[in-house]
C-alpha cells in the first residue's frame, strides 16, 4: 500500500486524470485528419499478403502520375465490418467468393457496366462471379486475376521414372503405381491443414467427375428438401468421387495427417514425393528453398475420358466499387489504371495467375504453362468446397472422411446441414 | 546436525545453542545439499520460457529460407537482420505501437476507476434494490461475450464517430467491468466500514472519502484489475479488427497479421515483429526487477 501517502498528498488527482484522459482521446482524434492538399482521396482495399509490395508500387507510381486522386492502401480492415458501418473502402481487388457475393446479391456493389474493360473480359470468366450470384441489370464485379490449381508434379521424378503426364483415371493408378513400386511417395498429403485438403484432393476429385457448377444450382433450388429423396444430394452424387479421394491415401505419405501446408512444400521443394495437390500460391512457397525445383502442373483425371479433363480456377482478384462509396469517380479513375493491360497483364504474368481479357497475354511460367490449354478452352469449373456456405463446416467434414470416417454418414450430415441451413434463411 | 567435534557431555546445552548458531551457517557454505526436485521443476519452468524465446530471437534472424525449412531451433547463419527493417516499415511500428500503448492507457484507466467507484457505491448502498439489482445487471455482462454483440457494436460505434481507438478503448473498459467489479466488491467487503466512518467524522465528503481513503485502500486489487484489463485489450485481436474504421489507426496485433495468412507464411519477419513488440516489456523488466520483486514480497508479509 505505498499508494496511499502518493494519493492522499494530491487532492487533484481526479482532475489530473480526467485531464489526461481528454487529451490522449483528443490526440487519437487528430491523428485520424490528414491534410489531402485538394485531391480526392480514395481507399482501396487489398489484403493479399504475399502482393502488397507489388500493389503498394502500383498505387505510388499512379498517386505520381496524376494530381486528381490520391490511393490510400488499407490491408487490415475486416471488409464486412466496413459494410456494417456504412463506410466501405472506395474500390476494392480481393478475393471472389461466396461470402463476397453475398454483398453483390444485395445490391451493395455499383454498376461496373460501362468502364472500358467489361466489354473485353471473357464471357467463361464473368460466368464464374454469376456463379455465386447476380444482381438484376448489373456488372458489379470485374474479374482481375484467375489463378487455376491443379496437380503439381515433379518433373525430374517423372522423367527420371519414364512416367508420362496421366490422362486418364486408369493411367493415374498406373502411375501411381509404379511410384510405389520405384519406392517413391505418389503424393505428399497435409491432413493438418483441412483447408489442403479441401481445396486439393475433394474439390479435384468432385469437380473431375461431372459440373458443379449445376449441381450446385440445383442444390439452391432444392434447398429444403435435399435429402435422400432429392433429385441431388451430397449422398447421392458425391459418393463415388469421395470414394476415389479416400482411395488417394493408398498413394500417399504414411504421416499425412500429421503434416500441414508449410511442412507439405518443404517436402516437395526437397523431392521427397512426387504430385502435390495444390495451387500456385504453394509454387511460390516452395521457391523460398528450392528455386530450381523443376515442377509442373496437371489436372487431377477422374474419368477414362481425356477431354473430361479440367482445372479448378478461383476468382484470385476482383475488382469492385461500393454502392455505398461517396467518390465513385475518382474510385473508377483507379479502376482504369488497374485495368490498362500492361499492368494487368504483368501481374498476373508475375504471380502466376491468368489473365482475364480475351486478347490477354498467355501464361509463361513452365511451371503453371501447362494449365494454359484448358484455362483458354474453357475447360475449368469453381471448387465445389468454395461453393458450400461457411456455416456449413465442411473442411472439417472432409478431414474426417479423408482420415477414417464413413462416407455415407458424413455425406447425410452435409445433406441434412444443407437443407437446414435451406429451412432457416 | 550432529557436532562430532564436540565431547563434553556435561557442557551445557545452553551455552552450546548459541555458539553453533554463530558457526552452524559458515560450515555449510559450499556443502549444502541440492534439492534436485526443486531444483528440475525450476529447470522446467525455465524452459518453458526460454525454448519460445530462443526460437522467437533465431526465427528474426533467419533469411527467408531458412525460415521454411522446417527446423525452427537451427541457428541462423548467416545472420539477417533485414527482417528488422521490413518488419518495421510494413507494420508502421511506432505508429501501431503508440496506437497499441494509447488503447491499453486509456481501458486500464478507466476499467480501474470506473469499476472502483461503480464497486463502492454498491457495496455501501447494499441495502438499496437499486445498487443491488445493478450489480447483477453488470455482472451479467460477463455472459455476453463480444462476437454475439459485434455487428450493433461496429453499427453503433460507426454512428456515433466512436470508430476509432477511443471507440476500442471504450468498448474494453465495457466488457471488462463486471469482473473488475466482482473483484473489488469481493475486495471491498473485507475492508472495515469503521476506516470510513472516523474519516466522515472528520468532516469528509463521499467524494473525499473515496479518493483519498478507499481507492488508496484498493490499490493491492486496482493491481491485479489493472493487469487482466492491460492483458485483455493489449493483445486483442478481434475487436479493434472489426471496430476500427482507419487502417492507420490499428493497433499491433491487427497489423501484425498481415504476416501470415493461409497461402503464404513469413515467419522470419513475423518474430522480428512480435519481438520489437516485446522488447519494451522485457526492457522495462531487466531494469525494474527489483522494484517488481519487492514489490511482490512487500505484499507477501502485509
């Protein structure tokens, strides 16, 4: 108690402390004015780790080019808390998915339908944002960046073992067989990280065998009544592709489920199996320790049909204005530099992604060059993991079934999630 | 201890008592046995700080690709100290820092005044349904946690221009405040209402009497109230994540988690963050112990 004489000598202390109070609150306060200096000041929302040096480049050299617009880069914000309290960032490039859509189907999302690159984009590629949904009458959403996940494989391995690319389901196992039988790991599983296997073995297992993206439309106008008499259901139809991804663990690591993503592309750096099912994000992973790893990239063949081949593609970047935002034209004078195709184009070159014009430059990395062919003929659908809503857990329900649980009982249980979440919203 | 070199029998044990007192300390010097359990379990507890530590100062050290390759205890040769300086110019440190420091500054102070003189109006006017139903209306906020609340909370704080780190510090103060307050009232009950009535006989107001007689008196529990309030909205993620409106004006974990997301994982320039984040507690620590240390005693014997 060698407080008390401090407290008892100073009769003030409130109104010290009231004081200090006001002025450190005041000082928070100021902090959040900034002097503009009679430009238009826009936030842009990008979060993507890996590429904020790149962006951060892009918005220093357009903040230099002209004196109307000055781009505020925010990384940190949670975008649905920024919706909620009414001030979201003036443009965004993020991440296309489900949880977006929501917010486009709503009506949050301005109209994009006259800037000069919604004419050129790819009508495949706009197809996978109306996919999620769509709002009557508008382009709210410009596709920027596609990147495509397929089977990442070793070069020098194959070569080294006279194994050719698979193409068929039956030349897949034979593949992997021979792998086995040259003592050499097929494929290299990180169970730890469910999301690995979600976006990997299920999505390229389900999406091999026949269009999702149908699937899961009938699977929205059922809604309530999905279940074992439903004309589709996750029971039904997705059985035998579950089945062949449960089947994959024959070929892979012993230890798979106790490995995650970053021990995963360590592996693959070091040869230590032959496939990985994963996308291009683990490309640049891998590089941090083996930059000369010689890889390449196939789609995982579920059928003995070589034309039912294709790839999964996410929607990796896309742009979008809010409705919302006060300075849509200055938001939009943005928009036209992130779309010139020089800059576009050299992003995606960069990170290994897809362009999404239809004159856009073709894919030159060898490591993802592969995937070219099918991403231009159209030959690629949405990962069906991503098509799911979150509330539904289902990458903990494919880690189950990938490490031991019943096919059947958890597929009914996705199917009875479904049509409650069907009965509720 | 026996004293082998002592045969007198007949000696008497008084006089002998003090003599082996005074040569009892000096013989053991050097020979005292070790108490290996004790000494194992502290072994232990050292670890359990250090191994994170080594890890954390070598992980800062390390080049990106050493950073991945999977052994986290290897020494970082050669040495890279870069990750200091991308850590600091990707976090923004100071200003993060400052933002962090000025959060904590602002719910530690306030969750200590405020739940003190809610506490004492309480238990002094137990008798009063009013106080009564109050407290339990407070602590029934210890059942609300933020999440369920999170979508009004960021609506509400975005209404009133309370989207910002006052906003934050506010909404801490807020939650942490029904159990400051079951601390202090717990704490208030014990202390005697007489220490009170002797200063109201000396002429002192309610005011008076608090601020220059009770809260001195609290300040053992304004201790360990301030240290959860400082814990809780110091290392918060959450709510200045959702609250916070400016991204200039984020706090240091929401910044620090730029560092890593699904795809992509750079641990080294991650515990170079984290370390400078920790670097003024430690500091603060190596020069304070003693005070720290005594202070602790001073409680113990009280």
């Amino acid at each position: 108690m060698t407080a008390s004489p401090h407290f008892l000598n100073r009769p003030v202390s409130r109104r010290a402390v009231l004081g200090g109070l006001g002025a450190l609150g005041v000082t928070g306060l100021l902090a959040g004015c900034a002097p503009s200096g009679g430009r238009t000041d826009i936030t842009f929302f990008m979060s993507k780790t890996e590429v904020l040096e790149h962006f951060t480049e892009l918005i220093s050299e357009f903040n230099s080019s002209q004196s109307n617009v000055r781009v505020i880069l925010d990384s940190s914000s949670n975008i649905a808390a920024t919706f909620v309290r009414g001030n979201p960032p003036d443009i965004a490039c993020f991440t296309y998915n489900l949880e977006m859509a929501r917010f486009m189907e709503r009506g949050a999302l301005s109209d994009l339908s006259d800037v000069s690159i919604a004419s050129q984009i790819r009508p495949e590629v706009q197809e996978l944002v109306d996919q999620y949904a769509t709002y009557p009458g508008r382009t709210s959403v410009i596709p920027w960046s596609v990147t495509a996940a397929a089977v990442i494989y070793n070069q020098d391995i194959f070569e080294e073992q006279g194994l050719e690319v698979p193409r068929t389901w039956t030349e897949f196992t034979e593949v992997c067989e021979a792998l086995v039988a040259a003592g050499i790991t097929p494929i290299y599983g990180t169970y730890r990280d469910p999301w690995t296997i979600a976006q990997g073995h299920f999505d390229y297992t389900v999406g091999g065998s026949f269009d999702t993206a149908e699937f899961f439309e009938k699977m929205k106008e059922q809604g309530p009544q999905v279940g074992i008499d439903s004309s589709v259901s996750f029971q039904k139809d997705f059985f035998e592709p579950m089945e062949r991804m449960v089947q994959l663990n024959e070929w892979s690591n012993q230890n798979a489920a106790s490995r995650g993503y970053g021990e995963g592309n360590f592996a693959m750096g070091a040869g230590e199996a032959a496939m990985y099912m994963q996308g291009p994000w683990a490309l640049t992973e891998i590089e941090k320790t083996a930059p000369d790893a010689r890889l390449g990239n196939f789609p995982l063949p579920m059928t003995d049909d070589p034309d039912d081949l294709r790839v999964r593609v996410n929607l990796d970047l896309a742009l979008w204005i809010p409705e919302e935002s006060q300075k849509k034209d200055a938001a939009r004078e943005f928009l036209e530099f992130l779309t010139k195709p020089e800059v576009q184009d050299t992003y995606n070159q960069q990170f290994l992604a897809f362009g999404t014009r239809q004159d856009a430059p073709p894919q030159e990395d060898p490591r993802v060059a592969e995937l070219q062919s099918f991403y231009d003929e159209g030959r690629f659908y949405q990962g069906p993991s991503k098509a799911i809503p979150l509330t539904i857990p289902a990458e903990g329900y494919i880690q189950a079934m990938m490490t031991g649980s019943s096919i059947e009982g958890t597929l009914r249980t996705m199917d009875n999630d479904w049509r409650r979440l069907a009965v509720r919203s | 201890m026996s004293t082998p070199t002592i045969t007198t029998v007949a000696e008497p044990a008084a006089q002998r008592a003090p003599d082996e007192k005074s040569r009892r300390p000096r013989r053991k010097v050097g020979q005292e046995r070790t108490s290996w359990g004790a000494t194992i379990l502290l072994l232990l507890a050292a670890v359990t700080v250090i191994v994170p530590l080594y890890v954390t100062v070598m992980m800062s050290l390390k080049t990106d690709a050493q950073a991945v390759d999977g052994n986290a205890f290897s020494l970082p040769l050669p040495l890279d100290f870069s990750t200091f300086a991308r850590a600091w110019e990707l976090t923004d440190f100071p200003r993060a820092f400052g933002v962090s420091v000025f959060v904590s500054a602002v719910a530690v102070a306030g969750t200590v005044i405020l739940s003190a003189l809610a506490s004492y109006a309480i238990v002094r006017n137990w008798s009063h349904r009013l106080f009564r139903w109050s407290f339990f209306y407070l602590l029934a906020a210890m059942f609300l946690p933020f999440p369920v609340v999170a979508l009004a909370q960021i609506k509400m704080t975005g209404t009133v221009g309370l989207d910002n780190p006052l906003g934050v510090a506010f909404l801490h103060i807020m939650f942490q405040m029904s159990f400051s307050i079951l601390l202090f009232t717990a704490f208030l009950r014990s202390l005697p209402e007489e220490l009170e009535e002797s200063a109201r006989l000396d002429g002192a107001t309610t005011g008076q009497t608090f601020w220059r007689l009770v809260f001195p008196l609290l300040a053992p529990m304004s201790a360990t109230v301030a240290i959860f309030a400082f814990l809780a909205s110091w290392n918060d993620f959450m709510m200045p994540s959702l609250i916070t409106s400016d991204p200039a004006l984020q706090t240091l974990p929401v910044v620090q988690s730029l560092f890593q997301d699904q795809f992509t994982a750079n641990y080294n320039v991650a515990f170079a963050s984290y370390l400078m984040a920790m670097a003024p507690a430690i500091v603060v620590y190596l020069f304070t112990q003693r005070w720290v240390l005594s202070g602790v005693t001073q409680g113990a014997i009280k």
